[in-house]
C-alpha cells in the first residue's frame, strides 16, 4: 500500500451510473467474494476516436493517410474497482508462472517491468545482433481482443487458479468481462441533457438507479455483446486477462525457440521470433498450427520475414525489420517513416489552429479598440519540439540515446526547421 491505499485503488474522476467512492469502501466491497458473486455490474459507457493511421504504400513508397476509428468504453467506478482488485490477485499468480516457466523475458506488454517499448524494441535488436547471421519473423494479430474466445479465456482462468471451474466470485466477474453490454456515450448524454463539453457541470453521476432502470433501460440503449468472444478494451482487466489467454500458446513458442537456439518475444499482439536463418520460412507457419487452436487470426499484411546477413563485418537485412514502432536494418536504428508523418501533420495542425484563435480574439480586440496580441508560442514549444515534456520530440530523443542511435537524431534534426517553418508561415 501506498498512503493507505492499495495498489489497485484509483481513485476515477469520470461521470457514470454510480458514484466514485472512496479506499475504505472500495476494501471492503472488492475484498468480499459473497458481493462480487452477486454484485450487478453496469454497462460500460463506449465512444469512439478518431485518428488518423499513415502507412507507406508498397508500390509507391507514397505515405498514405486515413481516418480509424478507434473504440473506447470505460466501466462504472465500483465496477473498476472490481476488475482491478481481481487483476492484481490474477496478476500475483500470473507472473508466479511466467518466472516458472522462464516466460518473465518473452512477455512484455502490460507488466510492470519498468520498461517502454523503447527498451524492448532495442533489446530485440541486440538480440539480433548478437546472434549475427539469422532470421527474424514478426507476426501481427488481426483484432486482438474482439476476437478472445470466452471458453478459452474460462479455461486459461481456470487453470492460473487450479481449479476445474471459476470460483463464484470469479464467475461473476468473468461474466461481466464476456457477456459485457455497452451504452453508447453521446445518445447517453443526450438522454438526460449532459454537455459532453462540460460533463461534469453540476452532474455527480449521470443518473439515478431509478432512472438507469426506466430510462436508459426502457428507451433500449443498452448494447448487450451476445457473441462468444471478444473483450471490451480498457477495463482495468482486459490487459491481464489478454496474456493469461496466451500462456499456453507462450510456452510453445518460447519452447520453439530455446529448442532451435533462438528468442521469442510477445508486446500484446505483436511477436517477433529471432531463429536461425534455415528456420526462416518455417516458423510462421509452426505459429499459424497453435494460434488457429487459439481462434484468433494473423494478420497477412503486417507479417515480415527477414534475413540478416554479414557483409564484411557489417550485419545487413534483406530488407528492413520494423518493431514496435522502429525500424532495424542490421546495423541502424530509425523511427519509422509513418511516425515522421504523423508528427509533422499534427504539428502544422496545431499551429494552424493555434494562428487561427489568433486571429479570432485580435478581431475581437480590435473591435473594442484594443492592441492586438502575438502567437501565444510557449504550449506550440511544448508540445512539437524538445523543450516540453512528452512529446513525440522527447520521445525520439529519449530512444535515439538509449539505444545509442546517430540515425534517429539525423531523422528529428529537420523537424526543428520545419516547425519554425509553420510559425513563420503567414
């Protein structure tokens, strides 16, 4: 615990069906199995986002730009409370299996290992390096977690506990995870007159039990998911509950690898097997034989199969690998081109945006009789250049000296100018 509070207990701001409630309370309800074996469990509230994905064409090299939408549902505050509390208890047993069965360094996402993907792509890569001479072949799951088979996870949930069946408590919080209902945010707010600008304006929670019960109920807009698989994203146990599904599948692989001499690593659904070079064109076909059992698909599109090569003393692949939002070609490090782009659009949007409000209040100003006022630089520096905090800037620099890369400070070097460039622009 940390100031009285456990480590699972975050206290959520957010508007929901119920209201937040505090450490003691949260203890006592999550801590008891006889009330989560019986406790009703909201529907999560789900939107969606927009963002924009940039990939390079194949044939063209041309970077290509389109809008994805991508789903976002959060659960009520007891609800999260709920899941987080079993997720820590889980967590306990989980990482009791990975350490025995050597899984600890091939598991890498949504553990607290004190680590970014920053550290695990350069590992990767030293892997490579060290092994010289070899084959690296990075598959990529298709959908991940909307197509988690719920017997499946039963039965990886089961055997983590070493039970034949879940436990009533378990039970009920594993039905509330499958057979989740969502209520779709915008036609909630609009129901009960919430400004999604200002939410929280004079609301505590977004309506009465009553009112969940004869309206929200009554006017149908309660989403209930009635298929056998997927989980919602987001809840404080999906992440967790996502690697349990993939332990056995884990140990094949990683017994694959030590068997041939060679490495295997999952970040979610991202895996990358560094083999020797004879098994390049076989191991991802000894994968497809154990994730069909998995009923989960590969994706066509984002697998890779690369060779490296010496070249005098020079490690060279046939063709670049990208991991984990990087790029390796045997001997340098780079970010990938779509992440460039992305940064770049961004920017020119916000500065755009930002000379644009500008513009509106010296208008105002002037109108009153006022001075006009300057571009307001300092959150533009913050936010698109080294001198704030986190940003995509920072984070290049941050990989480019950890993993001692003279590439990726050659590929942010530019940004600077262009950033001046649109503050410059009229």
């Amino acid at each position: 615990m940390d100031d009285n509070h456990p480590c699972w207990y975050r206290r959520r701001g957010y508007l929901h069906f119920d209201l937040p409630i505090g450490t003691k309370k949260a203890i006592s309800l999550t801590s008891n199995p006889s009330f989560v074996k019986k406790h009703s469990f909201y529907p999560l509230i789900n939107y969606e986002v927009s963002s924009k994905k940039i990939n390079k064409d194949k044939l063209s090299g041309k970077l290509l730009a389109k809008n994805k939408m991508r789903p976002i549902a959060y659960s009520s505050h007891v609800d999260s409370h709920i899941y987080a509390f079993y997720a820590e208890k889980l967590s306990e047993l989980y990482e009791g299996t990975l350490k025995g069965n050597g899984l600890d360094k091939s598991v890498l996402a949504f553990r607290n290992l004190g680590k970014s993907n920053i550290d695990f792509a350069y590992e990767a890569f030293l892997k490579i390096k060290e092994m010289g001479e070899c084959s690296a072949v990075a598959l990529d799951f298709s959908k991940f977690f909307d197509t988690l088979d719920h017997n499946l996870l039963k039965k990886s949930w089961c055997k983590l506990l070493g039970q034949e069946k879940l436990p009533p408590d378990h039970f009920n919080v594993f039905k509330s995870i499958t057979k989740f209902s969502t209520v779709d945010k915008l036609e909630l707010y609009k129901l009960f007159s919430i400004s999604k600008n200002k939410p929280r304006n004079q609301h505590k929670r977004i309506c009465s039990s009553e009112d969940f019960r004869t309206k929200v109920r009554a006017e149908g807009l309660i989403k209930p998911n009635l298929c056998g698989y997927g989980i919602p994203q987001g809840s404080p146990i999906s992440a967790l509950l996502s690697n349990i599904y993939m332990l056995d599948f884990d140990l094949e692989m990683k017994k694959y690898a030590d068997i041939h001499g060679g490495y295997y690593f999952r970040y979610c659904d991202d895996m990358l097997f560094i083999m020797p070079k004879r098994l390049k064109n076989k191991v991802a076909g000894f994968a497809q034989k154990h994730i069909s059992k998995l009923k989960v698909r590969i994706n066509p599109d984002k697998t890779e199969i690369r060779q490296f090569n010496k070249v005098g003393n020079i490690l060279k692949a046939d063709n670049t690998l990208q991991y984990l939002g990087f790029i390796f070609d045997g001997e340098n490090i780079y970010l990938r081109s779509s992440s460039l782009a992305r940064y770049s659009e961004k920017m020119r949007r916000g500065v755009s945006l930002a000379k644009q409000t500008m513009r509106k209040y010296n208008d105002i100003r002037a109108m009153k009789g006022a001075d006009e006022k300057a571009l307001y630089k300092k959150k533009l520096y913050s936010r698109y250049t080294h001198l704030g905090g986190r940003n995509f800037i920072t984070y290049g620099l941050r990989a480019a000296n950890k993993m001692e890369s003279n590439t990726i400070k050659k590929q942010l070097k530019p940004l600077w100018r262009r950033f001046h460039e649109e503050l410059d622009k009229d």
